[in-house]
C-alpha cells in the first residue's frame, strides 16, 4: 500500500502564512536553540520551521514571541482564501 500526500491541497487549505524559519534565519538562530529557550519540543519546532504544524498553541505562540522578541503578527500572516466561488456576507 503506497500512501502520497496531495501537497497542493494542502497549500489551498492553508489561509495562515507561517514565518517562523523566516524570522528565525534573520536572527541567525537555530531550532535547536528555539526548542531550549521555549521549552517546547524539537518536533513541534520543526513541524513549525518546515511548515507542517496544523495548529499552534497559544502557549507556545507566547513563548516564540518572547524568545524571538516579536509580535504574533511578524510569525503569522491571514491570507484570505480568493476562492470566488465562496458567498459574500
């Protein structure tokens, strides 16, 4: 049985744009060093540096903040799905 993952599915669902490994490489900094700081597991820093995370806490939200000395808004970005097939409100 061989299991694939639609990768552009993914993309369309996906209306936050997470930029965390860009805001990380600016500070010339490392997951690892992120993972120590925050407390929060290398694989959940991962899955956020690579982009694979469905979902964050707002716990850890919080602690990248104050590791990174950022605000939410410079890790996530809304990008409104432009789907035109979806009703006005």
């Amino acid at each position: 049985m061989t299991f694939q993952y639609n990768l552009a599915a993914k993309e369309h669902d996906v209306m936050i744009k997470n930029s965390v490994s860009r805001r990380i490489g600016e500070l010339r900094l490392n997951q690892a060093w992120l993972s120590r700081k925050t407390g929060i597991r290398k694989a959940t820093i991962w899955e956020l540096y690579n982009d694979m995370a469905k979902g964050i806490s707002f716990a850890h939200m919080d602690a990248i903040c104050k590791a990174l000395n950022c605000d939410v808004s410079d890790l996530f970005e809304y990008v409104p799905d432009e789907d035109p097939q979806q009703p006005e409100t």
